[in-house]
C-alpha cells in the first residue's frame, strides 16, 4: 500500500465510525424496509421526479 494513502483511508474510516457508530444493521435494514414499503426508494438522482408532481 502506499504511504500517501494510509492517512487519507485511517481519517475516512474515523469519520464513518464517528458518523454511523449509533446505527446498528437492523436498524439500517428497518429503515431501508421501510423505505421500500413507502415507496421512497429511488435513486438520488431521480428525486427531483418527487417534487414535479401537483400531489407530492
């Protein structure tokens, strides 16, 4: 590996512990269930597509 990378890859995984460290699995799989049964699942860059709609 080299070792320019080595800093950049320990500071990104510190940050994603310190950012998803209160989210266990289930919760993440709940919330995606959840998500699927709303039918608030589409790709991020389809959302604009929720806001043209007169309904919502």
């Amino acid at each position: 590996m080299h070792r320019e990378l080595v800093p950049w890859i320990a500071s990104g995984t510190a940050v994603l512990v310190a950012v998803f460290a209160d989210q266990s699995f289930t919760t993440v799989s709940a919330m995606q269930a959840a998500h699927a049964a709303a039918g608030s699942n589409g790709a991020s860059f389809e959302e604009y597509l929720r806001y043209q709609s007169p309904v919502g």
